[in-house]
C-alpha cells in the first residue's frame, strides 16, 4: 500500500516523512517519544494531539480551506498520514520575499485564518513554520496544539503569536505583513469582530513581561474611551 | 593592553560588583562578590531588599576591589543595571554608580540585567548565536538575537517560573526559607512523591502560560493533610514535572523553528539539576550542543553587569550620570547592542 518512506522533517514533536499513499505523495507523521517527559503524560499527550490534529485537519478541509488532507489514521502508533503540500515554509523564505508578494500572501493567510476562526477553531501554534507557501498560496500545517473554543481569546492568541513570529524572524517585513493579513481577516470576519480580536491581541501584548508602564496605561486607558 | 569595568547589579534580592577585564583581548572575571537578601518570611520586600543593599553595598564595594586587585582610580569606567527589575532596589545601584562615576570621573555605562544574563553566557562558551532560554525569579523568555538586537521568540504570558516555583512551596507551607543547603525546597519535597497527577499544561505555540497550573495545584494541595509526605509530594513532583516539561517544549518548539545549533541556559533556574536533564535529553535529539552557566554566574551577580558594561564600553556607549535613571520595565528586545550582526 505504502511506498518508500524518506524522512524529511524532525520538527519539535513529530517526525515526517513522505511517501506515496494510494498514488499521492503522502506525508506520514509520527508523534515520538519524548525521554524528558513523564511516561505516563507521554503517551497522553501524544494521543490527545494525534486525536485533536485529525479531527480538526478534516473539518477545515471540508470547509474548503488550504490544509492538507488527511488519508490515514493510527492511534496505537501515534500515526497521522496526510496529502503532501508541494512548497516551502514561510519561516524560510520570507527573508527573501517582495514586499508585494508577502501583502498577497498576508492577505490570503488573513483569509483562511478567518475561516478557521469562524468555525470556532483557534490553531495554538500560528507561526510562520507553520504556514507553507505552494503555488502562491499559503497552506496551514501542524494542528496538534489546535482546539476547539467560542473565547475570543484563543483567536487572538493565535494572531499574537503570528505577529511575535514575523516579528522575530523578519522585523522589517512585520508591518507590511500584519497590515494585509488584517485586511483579509476583517473582509471575512467583519469589523465589530475584528476590532474585539484587535483589542484583544494588543491586551495579551502587554501581559508579556515589562511593557513600558507609559504604554500599558495608554492602552488600558483608550478601552475605557 | 587592559581595559578594566566594574559592574554593579541590584535588582532584586542581590547586592553585587563584579569586575571585569579585557587582557590582551581575552576576557578575564577578577571579581564577583554577591550579598544576597533573604526575607524572614514571605516572598521579597522591595523597600527591605533595598535596605539590605544600602547596609551591604559599601562592603561588597570594598571586597570587589580587595579581591580584583585594584583601586577604583584602576577602572575604565563604571556599569550598573537601570533594569528591569524592582524600583527601590535598582535605585541602590544607581545611586552607587551616579557617585562613583562624577567623583572619580569615570564613564558610567547603562547595562540591561537581561543582556547580561545572556552575554556572560556566551563568553563563558564562547557562543555567537545560541538559541536562548532564560528563566529566573522574574523571566522566562525564549531568545535569538537578529538585526543587533535579542528578540523574544516565547516567553510567560503571565507569572515567570521561579516566581511560581517560589510562590507554590510558599503556599503550601514549605518556604521560606526556598534554598536549603543549596537545594531548592520544591526538589527536596519532590523526593517524597512517586506517582504522577496530571495538572493543567498551557503551551501556546512558543508561548506559555503558569497561572492555570498554579491555580490548580493549590486547590489539590487545600485538601491534602500537611503530614500526608507522600500525597504532598506527589503534588511537588508532578507540578515540577508539568512546569519545567512546558519549559522544555517551547524551547524544542524555538529550536526546530530557527534551527540553532546551540541552545544555552541562562538565569537563576538555570541551576535547577533536573530542569537540565531535561535539556540535556532535549538537545541531543536534535543535535543541537547545550551548555548551562554555572550557578556562580546563573543566578544575578555583578560579574555580568561588568562584562557587558566591557562591551558597551569598547562601543562608548555612555550616559551622564544625570540621565541614569532606573527603568523598572526596560525590556530586553528595546536595546540596540552594536557587537550583535546584522
């Protein structure tokens, strides 16, 4: 049934590999072990996210959104085996991408993002190595950490962690890019709602460790306004 | 050629000067002398931290010196952290180092506690660009640096983990005081504990979150009778076990996000013996190489205040002693460092 398998990724809980399922080019991923962990909570947490990431891989692919489709499943060895989404992580490209070529992807990604959140799913590791760019369109990988919630918290969480993950790894490109990636999110989400979530990310922003007091009561200040 | 800088660190519970020198441009420590605040009961009191360091500073001064071989009129100039860290007690340093830079004419140097955690640790290795991790009483922050800065890839959405760690022995009746015979208390009554209770675990993406689990682990811990050694210390050794299994995940997460092939441990959990079997175990899954600052530097001492001032100083970068004013909330990512590339 399977073909050759050739590891390509050792991400930080699930090893990849791809091969050919069925005839399409397949990628197999495999939660590992963890040795620093307690067995017991291991095998739980391996589990827990191989359960949450099919689940929640189908549902947004049957609502049409650019997530890799989900062929196979194998709880007993912690087994995921999905449609292999031919590109290159955004984590690595972005340094070399046009600035109008990253508005039309932030756009885009604001748009599928939307959806997701919509249906009352947050992802819970939106990072730029989690987005991969195929055909000129960005695909959302890796839902482990994803879930189920109607808190608005757990979708701004997600876009706060997109923003520190563009902030990190390309900073002169974190303006242009949350800029557009609003303008999709609002289009689909409309804009009482994206001003919650705006609100939102710019509170979790300034739970971080020492913000400046100046700005932490400027913006406590403008929620009251 | 010598280029020597006394550093001054008083940002929270310790009182320290280090002196730092470049020889022939090799790094040397020459002294690190710490006196350290220890509350009677409770957690830290900012106004007694402080008067604590206003007793101790003229001694640790007078040792620093003693053990460097060296007068003041001997140094190039002057650091001190202005943050982050708890008001009154950054004051005390700020004060020491305003008057000893206008009365012996030496540049003062603004250094951030932040960096200097970081920076002692890559000389001691000798590191250029490690994936860092820094956990204290105050922090826990997941850094790389980029475009001359230090930029924070994850960090606490609210307490820091020594914070937490302090605050759970505190509650359910072990602490203060937390360190006995160089053994924190959690570790001591996780010793007692065998079994694993699962608690409440918030990893989001490269961020976390301690407030839900601490929560959680007091109320079980309410209803656990103080003689019950086993029950509390499974309660000790699961809650240590939760904490520091976050700790270590978003830290694989930063890993296989930037691909960093060092990862090194900064800050005053940095000395916890378990959380570095853990990192241990972690790094060489990924090849990545893993090194820890010995205690002596890990936790706050005035040895990293001085060798970052060195290196701010080879950059002239002074202030007036005038416009060294204490920055409670001086965040790590709003210093620009010239030596770090581009």
């Amino acid at each position: 049934m399977a073909s050759r398998l050739i590891k390509i990724a050792h991400g930080a809980e699930a090893i990849l590999f791809k091969t050919m399922f069925l005839g399409y080019d397949a990628v197999v991923k495999i939660r590992e072990e963890k040795p620093y962990r307690h067995p017991v909570y291991d095998r739980s947490f391996r589990l827990r996210r191989t359960i949450t990431e099919a689940k929640v891989v189908s549902q947004l692919k049957m609502l049409g959104l650019n997530v890799p489709a989900l062929f196979f499943i194998d709880l007993s060895n912690y087994m995921l085996v999905m449609e292999y989404i031919n590109g290159s992580k955004l984590s690595d490209i972005i340094q070399s991408l046009s600035e109008d070529y990253v508005e039309e992807l932030a756009s885009k990604l604001g748009i599928q993002a939307a959806i997701m959140h919509k249906n009352k799913i947050y992802h819970g590791d939106f990072t730029l190595a989690n987005i991969i760019i195929s055909k000129g369109e960005p695909y959302i990988i890796d839902f482990g950490l994803s879930g189920y919630s109607t808190d608005i918290e757990e979708y701004a969480i997600d876009i706060h962690l997109l923003m520190r993950s563009i902030e990190a790894l390309a900073p002169e490109k974190a303006e242009v890019f949350m800029t557009s990636f609003w303008r999709g999110y609002c289009n689909i989400l409309g804009k009482e709602f994206c001003r919650s979530i705006k609100e939102r990310v710019s509170e979790i922003r300034l739970r971080g460790r020492y913000i400046e007091e100046s700005l932490r009561r400027k913006i406590r200040h403008e929620r009251y306004m | 050629m010598k280029t020597t800088i006394l550093g001054i660190e008083s940002t929270s519970h310790t009182f320290g000067i280090g002196v730092a020198a470049l020889i022939d441009n090799k790094p040397a420590i020459l002294a690190n002398i710490i006196s350290r605040y220890v509350p009677e009961k409770g957690g830290i009191h900012p106004r007694e931290a402080s008067q604590h360091h206003i007793t101790e500073a003229p001694k640790v001064l007078k040792k620093a010196l003693e053990t460097a071989g060296i007068s003041i009129n001997d140094v190039d100039g002057i650091a001190v952290a202005l943050g982050p860290g708890l008001g009154p007690c950054l004051r005390v340093g700020a004060t020491l180092a305003r008057f000893l830079a206008s009365y012996y004419d030496k540049p003062l140097i603004p250094v951030n506690h932040a960096v200097a955690h970081i920076e002692i640790g890559k000389m001691m290795f000798n590191l250029s660009d490690p994936l860092v991790v820094y956990v204290s009483g105050g922090n826990t922050m997941i850094v790389i640096q980029k475009k001359k800065r230090y930029r924070v890839l994850g960090e606490t959405l609210d307490v820091a983990i020594g914070n937490l760690i302090d605050t759970f022995v505190r509650e359910i009746g072990l602490a203060p005081p937390y360190i006995i015979k160089g053994k924190h208390v959690l570790d001591v009554c996780a010793e007692w504990g065998s079994n694993f209770i699962e608690l409440p675990y918030t990893v989001k993406g490269n961020d976390l979150s301690f407030s839900g689990l601490l929560t959680a682990t007091l109320r079980i811990a309410k209803n656990i009778s103080k003689d019950d050694r086993n029950a509390i210390g499974d309660l000790c050794l699961s809650f240590r076990e939760t904490a520091y299994n976050m700790l270590v995940e978003v830290s694989e997460r930063a890993l296989a996000l930037t691909h960093k092939k060092s990862v090194l441990l900064v800050g005053g959990v940095a000395a916890s013996k378990y959380l570095d079997r853990k990192f241990k175990i972690m790094t060489s899954i990924h090849n990545a190489s893993y090194y820890v600052v010995p205690p002596e530097y890990a936790g706050d001492n005035g040895a990293m205040i001085a060798w970052t001032g060195l290196l701010l100083y080879l950059h002239k970068r002074f202030i007036e002693p005038i416009n060294a004013i204490v920055k409670q909330r001086w965040r790590l990512d709003e210093v620009v460092l010239p030596w770090l590339p581009d």
